[in-house]
C-alpha cells in the first residue's frame, strides 16, 4: 500500500524521487505526489493514475536539494489528484505524506480542527493541520509540535514531514508502518522499503514505533517521544538492483514464476547443514515439539500456503495444525489448546491483519514463528523467531514464488521437527532429494509456455467465470489457483472442493463454463474425475490437470511425479501460467491488477 520516499542533500531529488517512487509502484496505489524544494524554490505536484502522468508534470524547473515523495492507495477519500499527497496545512507552510490509516481522525478533527477548510477527505489532512495547530498554539517548533500530534494520533502511520522554511530536514516517524532511513554520502534518504533507494545507498537504519528522526543531509537524529536519544547501528541491505530488474522479462509475474526452480535450489543451500540435517534453531524446533497444536495464520495467497502445508506439517511432525485467516482469527479467536504453537505466514512481513493477531499472542505470551520474504520487516522483528524464504524480491502483486517458498520452508521445518521427535515418516522423506525433484519437475512445467497459453487462450480468454476443482491437496491449490486468476485476470473465479460442487454451486454451470481439474491425489483422484464428468454432462468446458501417474490419454496438462506430499508445489505452476496468459490476452496489466496492493498495511 502507499510508499513513501525522501531525500535530502542532494541535487536533482525530483529525479531520485521519481526513480523510487517507480520502484514501489509494486506496492498498488492509484495516485502520486512530490514536493522538492531548495533555497530559493518550492513545487508541489501531484497526479491521479501511474507515475508517468506525475513525470509529465515535472518540467525543468521542478528541482531541489530536499523532498518527499508518496503513491497513495486510497482508504479515506476516493482516489483523485485533490486527494493524492503530499498534503499541505492550512497556511501551507508544512508538507505531509503519511502510509497508514489514523484511526481516530473524527475526534481530531472536532476537538482541533471543526473551523478549518480543507482540500479533499483524507486523513492525512487531518494530521498536518493538527500540526499548524499545536505549533501555534504553543509557540512551538515543527519539531516539537510534530511530536505532540504523535502522543495524540491512533493508528497506522509512517510520516514524512518538511517545513517549507527549513529547506534542510525531513522529519519522520512510524508506527506499525514500515519506514526506514538509508545513509548516504553527503545525503540521507527515507523510503518505505529498501528496494526504492538501492541506487542511493545500501546502508539503511530501522526506525521503532514511538520514535521520531531528524533526517539532514549530514545526521539523522533519533530520540523517543520523551526526547531521549537512540543509537542504532545500520545494516546493508543484503539485495543487488539486479534482484529488482524485470531483465528481458515483459513481467515481472513471469521472471518469478521462472525463478521457482532457482528458488528451491537455494533454499536447500540455505537449510542443508554440513551434517545433511536440516538447520533449523535448537530453541525454536524443541517449542514447537513442546506444543500440542500449532496454528498457522495467513492471509490470501499465504494462507493458501498454510493450507498446502498442513497435510505436510502433520505428516511429518505428528502434530495437529489448524489454518486461519488473520483477519478473523483475531477477532473471533476459536479456543486454544493448551500450548499452542503460532506460525504466521507472510511474504511482506507487513500485513496489517496478521501484525494484529502476533500482537494478541505477544500479549498472551505464548511462542510464535514468522516465515517471511523480508529480513527485518515488522512481523520478522515481532515473532519470537523468525525463517526466511530467501525467494528473492517478489515485484509482481500476484504471488507466485513466494506461494512455492512458503511451502518449501514448511516442508524443511516439518522434516526438521519430525526428524527430531523420531518420527518414522520423516526418517524416510529425505526432503533435499525430494525438493530437488521438484526443482527439475518446475523447470520441465516454466518451459510448457507454449503449450499453456494456448489452453488459456480456449479456456480463458473471453470466459466472465471459472472454476478450479479437486480434493485434499488438489483443493488447496485449488483455492490459490482461483485466488490468481480472479486478481489479475478479473475474471470471476472460484476454487472448489470437487465434491462440494454438487451440494449446490453445480447451479452456476453452464455451456461453456470452464472447469479445471487439479487430480494428483490417488485416494481422490477417481471422486474428481467423477466430478469432472458431473459438469461436462452440464455443458462445462473441462480442463485436466493431472500428475504422470494418475493421467488418462484426454488429459491435458500432465505434471512429472514428485513425492505426494508436495505435489503442491508443482501442481501449481501451470495454473500460474494460465493466470498470466489470460490475463495478457484479456489486455490487463499483468503485475499491477486494480485496487490492490501488493503490501496490505491497513485492516
Ligand atoms: O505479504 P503477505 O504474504 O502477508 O500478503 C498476504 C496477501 O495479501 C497476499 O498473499 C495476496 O493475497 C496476494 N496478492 C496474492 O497474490
């Protein structure tokens, strides 16, 4: 969701702004806005749709030494120019661009503000008039009047604020939002994620919630809300600007559907220990032994990896585990065992519905794990422990390699815990060799492009709906596959258990309604084929995805066998490629499907 970026100490910041705000165009957002200024000049400008309609409107003169620049993804306010940040105060002497949502916005506004006018709806407008307010009304510094709103705003935020008369600071501060500071030579910057800045610098220092920096061209200056100084030490972003280059890819969907197979390569390096173990935390595997139930909680396209690594986990572990979706566990939690264990699953590491639920089980005390894309991000630093995908950056809003990573991870964690706890089904699932496997099966499935685009050519291209069937495992990735198709496509897709369809949505069937069958469970694999059948007599269009050994002649797409515990991970790649071919021949823009956004920082 929205991005921010700033720079101050260097010349051209309208340029470097402008090159960052693109590079977080993969967060979603339906608006942009900068403000640069130096000495003797100020610009102020803002555009509705893509950043390209932003950069028309920076003529030669929209230069500076300082700025701040923001994608918004519309909460409060529709997404219009009027809208867009950066957001000025009444006497137009500050310069706010916030991420987040401030909860408590309408009291702000009657007890401070009932008499002021303001440009359009948004929140954020709020703040930076809260600001003008309590600088007057206490004589005040930016500095100090900025604090105050913070010990009186609730919510969601990561601000960005400069002060038209002091061409030399940014001022910022966050909370539950990311936002990070990188140093430069002679110049510092702010961006809402490393990735924006890595032409700029690759040294960068995390900001807590509850504190406030000074950022100048030659010091940043970090102190809590009581004023007390804070030292951090920075780190270097262990990323390359190749990682975030589409290359000769049209997409980045693409590139990330092909670097699966790279990606499971490296996460047998990552785990493989010198003893051929699998490396995972003494501390972190005897909690989870400890436990009597673990809980995965996820949402979207991780909570469908939840779901594929449940059999998984259990199997392996002997250890019951329950899927959740964050966004209703945390509010209407079931009853817990009595030592449960949390995993959250999370490619940003950011998403709000999930951060809520790891705060409720901080609270409670109870142990928890994330395994995330993004070192150091906010539920990585919050979850007592913490496994990375290693998947690389993952641009596209679609999740693709991610999906797949998280259900490695969970397969690698599952082996290590089994192993541990003398579990006989983990003694014989040797997972490098399996996940090995699995790497070649995906290379052989990238490379049936050809052949795929095709089907989603005859299925897909002009379909208003579909649906993706199968049993157990083939169910979940069904899900997924539906999940993919209906965000980018914008067709109307669903994923099924086969044998629901009869129990009423066989209704919806058609002639001519796709159908596509997932069928690479032998103990289901037969029930789904009747199903299959079930709707072809209705008039559906059947497409047949199934694994080597369970095939008939008709099938269409066949997957090479892997081990039926993670057929998940491969099951899935042709429906990834029939969600982007789709979606090209439909004519919609494959990485950046309307109203999402790929980080969910608001609830
Ligand atoms: O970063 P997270 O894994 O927590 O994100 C969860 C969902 O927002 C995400 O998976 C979403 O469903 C994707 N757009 C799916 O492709």
């Amino acid at each position: 969701m929205c991005g921010i970026v700033g720079i101050v100490g260097k010349s051209n910041a309208e340029q470097i702004i402008l090159n960052g705000l693109e590079r977080l165009e993969y967060r979603g957002y339906d608006s942009a806005g900068m403000y640069v200024a130096d000495r003797t000049s100020d610009h102020l400008i803002k555009a509705q749709g893509r950043i390209k309609n932003l950069e028309a409107k920076v003529t030669p003169e929209v230069t500076g030494t300082i700025g701040i620049g923001h994608t918004r993804w519309a909460t409060h306010g529709k997404p219009s120019e009027r809208n867009a940040h950066p957001h000025t105060s009444g006497n137009e002497e500050l310069v706010l661009v916030h991420n987040g949502v401030i909860e408590n916005f309408e009291e702000l506004h009657d007890t401070y503000l009932a008499d002021h006018h303001f440009a359009g709806q948004t929140d954020t407008e709020i703040v930076v008039h809260l600001i003008e307010v309590l600088k007057a009304q206490n004589s005040s510094t930016t500095k100090e009047a900025f604090k105050q709103a913070l010990t009186l705003i609730r919510g969601s935020y990561a601000f960005a604020l400069v002060d038209k008369k002091d061409s030399e600071t940014i001022y910022v501060a966050k909370n539950k939002s990311p936002l990070l500071i990188g140093l430069g030579d002679g110049f510092n910057v702010i961006c809402s994620d490393a990735l924006a800045m890595l032409d700029q610098t690759t040294h960068f220092v995390e900001i807590e919630d509850g504190e406030m920096v000074t950022v100048q061209a030659d010091e940043i200056t970090i102190e809590d809300l009581k004023g007390n100084l804070v030292y951090r030490e920075s780190y270097e972003a262990q990323l390359d600007l190749t990682d975030i280059e589409k290359g000769t890819y049209p997409y980045y969907m693409l590139k990330e559907i092909d670097d699966q197979p790279t990606v499971m390569r490296r996460l047998i390096q990552e785990y493989q220990g010198t003893n051929g173990q699998v490396t995972i935390d003494p501390q972190l595997k005897a909690e989870m032994i400890a436990s009597d139930r673990i809980y995965i909680i996820a949402c979207g396209t991780s909570n469908h990896a939840g779901w594929a690594a449940k059999a998984i986990l259990e199997t392996l572990t002997q250890i019951p585990v329950e899927v959740h979706l964050s966004s209703e566990f945390g509010y209407n939690t079931p009853l817990l065992s009595a030592k449960p264990f949390f995993i959250f699953l999370t490619q940003s590491g950011e998403t709000a519905d999930s951060r809520q639920v790891l705060v409720k089980i901080n609270a409670l005390g109870l142990p928890s794990l994330t395994i995330t894309n993004v070192a150091g991000s906010t539920l990585s630093r919050e979850a007592k422990h913490t496994l990375l995908l290693h998947a690389g950056p993952e641009i596209a809003v679609a999740s693709t390699k991610a999906y797949t990573a998280q259900i490695a991870v969970m397969t690698l964690l599952a082996k290590a815990i089994g192993d541990e706890k003398a579990v006989q089904a983990a003694f014989d699932f040797d997972v490098f060799h399996e996940l090995s496997i699995v790497a070649s099966t995906m290379e052989t499935l990238v490379d049936e492009k050809a052949v795929i685009s095709q089907f989603a050519e005859d299925f897909l291209s002009t379909s208003r709906n579909a649906f993706y069937i199968g049993r157990g495992n083939d169910y979940y990735v069904s899900m997924e596959a539906a999940l993919k198709l209906k965000e980018i496509s914008y067709i109307q897709a669903e994923g099924f258990a086969a044998g629901e369809l009869k129990h009423g949505t066989i209704a919806l069937i058609e002639e001519g309604t796709p159908v596509i069958g997932i069928i690479s469970e032998a103990v289901t694999g037969s029930h789904t084929r009747g199903n299959l059948k079930e709707v072809e007599s209705r008039g559906a269009h059947t497409l047949v995805i199934a694994s080597q050994e369970l095939a008939k002649p008709t099938d269409q797409i066949i997957i090479p066998n892997v081990h039926p515990l993670v057929t998940s991970l491969v099951s899935v790649i042709p429906t990834q490629l029939l969600a982007y071919f789709a979606t090209l021949q439909r004519g919609y823009d494959v990485d950046k499907p309307r109203n999402l956004a790929k980080s969910v920082t608001v609830e």
